[in-house]
C-alpha cells in the first residue's frame, strides 16, 4: 500500500530548500539565484549547496553569466528534474493513500 511508496520518495529532491526550488521551478522554468533566495529565505551558502545537489542529479540546470557588470546566475529545471519532480509527487500521492 502507501507505506510501500517510501522508497520512492527522492532524497535529493524532498530536503526543504531543494523542494521549494523544484516547486517554484516547475512554475516558472527559470529563477534566478537572488529570487529563489528571497523566496525561500535561505542564505547564499546555503541555496549554493542545495543547487549544487540537484545540479549533479541533473535536475537543475545553472548558468552564470553578466548583466550590466553584475553576476547573474540562473538556475533552470532539466527535463529529467521535471521528470524526477512528477515521480516525487507521484511517490508522495500513493504514500498518503491518495493514488493507486
């Protein structure tokens, strides 16, 4: 039944910041780094940890660039990440009985 369902719960995607940036990503495709630090009310070590996990699950994208002399890095969800991010939430679905 649900309970069955734990070991198909994402580890790298359900820690609560890299969660709220494949949500937030799922939406919007694209973030830049300062938008999903606001929004998530993380430090900068912290998100660069994080976005650094699901980059080398292959679930984010991050690009660094410049605009107007600043540093600019976006993050952006890979197919696979939206891939990985459906199972979770599939995963999270049968765990609690609501699918399957």
């Amino acid at each position: 039944m649900g309970a069955a369902e734990i070991g198909r719960i994402d580890e790298v995607i359900h820690g609560r910041l890299r969660l709220g940036v494949m949500v937030y990503l799922a939406e919007a495709e694209v973030a830049d780094f300062t938008e999903l630090k606001t929004l998530l009310g993380a430090t900068q070590g912290n998100l660069s940890v994080h976005l650094r996990k699901l980059q080398d699950a292959g679930y984010v994208t991050i690009e660094k660039s410049f605009l107007n002399l600043k540093p600019l890095t976006r993050i952006r969800i890979t197919p696979a990440g939206r891939d990985a991010f459906r199972a979770y939430l599939d995963a999270l679905d049968k765990l609690v009985g609501r699918k399957g």
